[in-house]
C-alpha cells in the first residue's frame, strides 16, 4: 500500500478519519492524500481558512507525508479521478451516518460513493475509536 485518500468535510468524522488513515499508512509507509471535494456553488471556505492545517500537522508529527488533493467538482467524479491519478490503494471515508425513514427515503449517499469509486473503502463512523495495534476482525 502506497496512497491512501482521505475524503473530509472538517467535522469531527473527518478528523477520525484522518487519524486512522495516518496510523495505517505509517505502518505501511503510505502516503496520505487529503481531499475535500466542493461544488462550484459551494464556498471552499475550509480551503482558505487553513482547517487542513491540523490534518497536516497530525501526519507530520506521525512521520507520514501527506498532501492536500482537494477539488472543485462532482464528489463521485472527482473521488473516481482521484483514484485512478494518485493510484490509490485505500479510500478513507467518514459517514455521520443517517437513520430512519430518512435512510428509507433517500438511501445513502455514502452507500452511493462507495459503491462507485474503484478502489477498497474504509468507512469511519462518528463513534469509531482509531486502531493502532491492528484489527482483529475485518
């Protein structure tokens, strides 16, 4: 394993999903790819303001390399172009998690990413609690 991609959003998902991230590509001397992926009509207000700036510094202090990849576009499309440019061996994505006749309704948007993009996934819930001694189960 060589790239790892992290999909954030700057919530508090997000930063666990960078944590774990960092802890598996410094075991398998991985790099990290942080991406945020905006729409045109959307404000890259997490861009400007620095917010990957504590990403950056979390995989600096763990001896990981990483590097923002962040994109301006369609979230599927984007993460699939992603993928293929940066010959990405782990996607990491962080769910907030929906529940109800909300999920009934509208289905999962994170089901409808997975499903899509072209490489092995890691989902990372609100609650997840980072491994760093390995996993037990899979």
């Amino acid at each position: 394993m060589k790239n790892i991609l992290v999909l954030v959003d700057f919530t508090e998902t997000a930063a666990i999903s960078v944590d774990q991230a960092i802890v598996l590509a410094k075991a398998r001397d991985a790099k990290v790819h942080l991406a945020h992926i905006y729409g045109a009509d959307q404000m890259e207000e997490g861009i400007r303001s620095g917010s990957f700036d504590g990403y950056m510094k979390a995989a600096a202090d763990a001896g990981v390399a990483a590097e923002n990849a962040s994109r301006e576009g369609d979230l599927i499309h984007e993460v699939q172009k992603l993928v293929k440019e940066l010959e990405v061996d782990l996607v990491v994505v962080g769910t907030h998690g929906k529940h109800g006749l909300k999920q009934t309704v509208f289905g999962s948007h994170i089901y409808n990413l997975v499903k899509r993009i072209p490489a092995p996934t890691l989902i990372v819930s609100d609650n997840t609690k980072v491994k760093s001694d390995g996993f037990k189960k899979v």
